[in-house]
C-alpha cells in the first residue's frame, strides 16, 4: 500500500548443537527446522539482546506459530515482546534485567552445597594427611594464626584439584552430586586454564581466601550478584555457564548422607566444647 513501511528485518540466531556453533539464521529458518525435526528442542539459541543461551524449546518466537496479521481495516497493535523464560527477553537492555524478567532458578542453594561437599571432603582428606605426616591438628575453636593459615592454605589449595575436575569432568564431586555442570555456552569443558582463573576468583573474590569476616561479606555480595543477574563475576569472566539437571537418586541418597554425617559430627564437636567447658569450670 502506498505509504506503508517496509517489514522489518528478522531477527538473527546462532544455534549450537553437538558441541558446533552454526549461523546466524532468520528466525523463519530456525523456526521450519524446529518444525520439521530437523533442529532438537534442546539445542542451544542465542539472538543479539539475550543475557545467555537458552534451549529452543524455551523461546517462544521459536516454537510458537507468528501472531496473525490484524484484519483489514482494524488498527495495527504491536505485539508483546517475546520473553524467554531460561534466559531472559529477547532485545533486553540488560543481562540484570532479562534475568529478572525470566524468573528462572539461579540454584543458589545447590551452588553453595555443592562447594560444602567439594571444601569438607578436600580440607578432611588434606588435613588426615598433614595430621598422619606431621602429628599437627588444627583446633577449630580457637582462632589463632595456624588455624587461620591452614584454612586459607587448604581453600587455596583445592583450586588446582577443581581446575582439574571443571576441565576433566565439567563437574566437581560436589557439584556432580548436585547435579551441576560448568560449561562453555556451546556445551564444551573449560580448559585447564580458564577453569583454575574461575577457581582463583571464587577462592578470591567469593570465599575472601577464608578469612572469616571477609569471607562472610563477599559470600554475601556474590550470592545477590547471582540472583540479581542469574551468573556469578567469576562465570562471565571465563565465558561458563552453568547447567542444572535433576540429580538421580544415587546422588540424593549421596547428599543426604554426607549433610547427616557432617550434622552429627558438628554435635559430637559442640559434646566435646560443652565437656571441656564444663571441666575447665
């Protein structure tokens, strides 16, 4: 019609599948592969303006059929802008608020067990060698300087073994159990490298190298940074992402046990201070 603005341009999406990027394709093209089988569900998209990759079958402009033009003569509406509910919306203006528009799970919970599992199992095996070596105990329930030097020695020393398992594995023990995965968007491990920078950051910038108040604080400051923008500084940093799969029943069954043993022997070790108090006095 004379006068009338010319369609705009279709958006443009990368797909990776099997571990290989491809494209940019117009959305139409992705959309008739999906359709005809030829493209999985849950092969990763990714479109300018999206916070990070998401499953096709998780963006609407994809797996739904175009809104129907506006019948002749009515006046045009413009559509609601598609959201996508793992990743965030579609020409978003910001990785913070498309995350919050998606609403999705940071598993903050998981994440953070998943390090209990990895820094208890790392720093009891740690210290029964030093402790079978040396005779050397560190007390717990007094803070002087060996104390302090042995945990930020152990929690330091355990970014080697991570890197190792992150780029082995893409999983540690603890975050296997919890059924996490850290990965490149595209579903490929992290190199040795880029997996012990992550490692680094976390022991840095997430755990304060296990200073007490320090660590507290930046613990604190990390888990809002990953619920307000759905990634974690030391994930954006290497390019990871991570992955969330429903743990299996041996791996629950694993979890419940370790949180049993470790809550039972918190109480033996509060036994043990109550006597030593009682006896003292």
């Amino acid at each position: 019609m004379p006068g009338a603005s010319p369609p705009p341009e279709e958006d443009l999406w990368f797909v990776a599948e099997d571990g290989v990027q491809t494209g940019p394709f117009p959305v139409s093209v992705v959309r008739e592969r999906l359709r005809r089988g030829d493209l999985a569900m849950d092969a990763l998209v990714w479109s300018e303006g999206m916070a990070d990759w998401v499953p096709a079958a998780r963006v609407r402009l994809l797996v739904e059929p175009p809104p129907a033009p506006p019948a002749m003569g009515s006046p045009a509406v413009a559509p609601p802008p598609y959201t996508v509910p793992g990743g965030g919306v579609v020409a978003a203006p910001s990785p913070a608020a498309a995350h919050s528009a998606s609403g999705e799970s940071t598993h903050a919970w998981a994440r953070f067990g998943a390090r209990v599992v990895d820094l208890t199992l790392f720093q009891a095996l740690a210290l029964g060698l030093l402790h079978a070596a040396t005779g050397f105990a560190p007390d717990p329930f007094t803070a002087n300087l060996w104390t302090v030097l042995v945990t930020v020695g152990l929690l330091g020393a355990w970014t080697p073994f991570e890197a190792w398992f992150l780029a082995r594995y893409g999983a540690t023990p603890g975050k296997w159990a919890f059924g996490l995965r850290v990965l490149h968007p595209d579903g490929s491990r992290l190199t040795f490298a880029e997996a012990w920078r992550r490692a680094v950051m976390v022991w840095v910038l997430g755990l304060g190298l296990g200073l007490p108040v320090l660590q507290l604080i930046l613990s604190a400051l990390a888990w809002k940074e990953l619920n307000d923008t759905g990634a974690a500084a030391w994930d954006r940093r290497v390019g990871a992402v991570v992955r969330h799969e429903r743990p299996g029943a041996l791996q629950r069954v694993l979890v419940a046990l370790f949180f049993l043993l470790l809550f039972l022997t918190f109480l033996d070790a509060l036994g043990q201070l109550s006597g030593a108090a009682g006896g003292a006095s």
